[in-house]
C-alpha cells in the first residue's frame, strides 16, 4: 500500500509535517512498515481542503487531529 502525503506550502500549513509524523509512528507501532509504503509528494490541486494524502490514488483530506481515525479506516483495515 502507497499512503502519499502533500508537504507543498499550503498542506504544511495546515499541519502535514504533524500528519507525516504521526503516520510514521502509527506505521511503526502496527509493525507495517514491510505493507505500507509512506511518501510525500507536492501540491495535489486540493488545496482549499485539509492536508492531501492519497491511499493508493484515493483521496482523503487529514489533519492532524484526524491521522488516527483515519489510519484505522483506510490503512490498517485493508492491510491486514
């Protein structure tokens, strides 16, 4: 699986740094790190939403106050 998060200048604003940060620790702590693939990538033209992240090319919008819901529903979900 292939989580990409946007580090462009107006996702960093709203927090992609926190969010980056906490995906990686929720990666580690449920032991994915050989499922899950984290990456990061530039504007994705959402920008008037929250932090972009795709998960395998599906959009989501995350804050950080929203990684750990979302990580449950979208990632460890369908990874195990």
């Amino acid at each position: 699986m292939k989580v990409t998060v946007c580090i462009g200048s107006s996702c960093h604003i709203k927090g992609s740094r926190q969010v980056v940060e906490q995906l990686q620790y929720l990666i580690n702590e449920n032991k994915l790190g050989d499922k899950v693939e984290l990456g990061g990538t530039f504007c994705m033209g959402k920008c008037q939403q929250g932090v972009c992240v795709t998960v395998d090319n599906n959009f989501f919008s995350v804050t950080p106050d929203t990684v750990g819901e979302f990580f449950s529903k979208e990632v460890i979900v369908k990874v195990k």
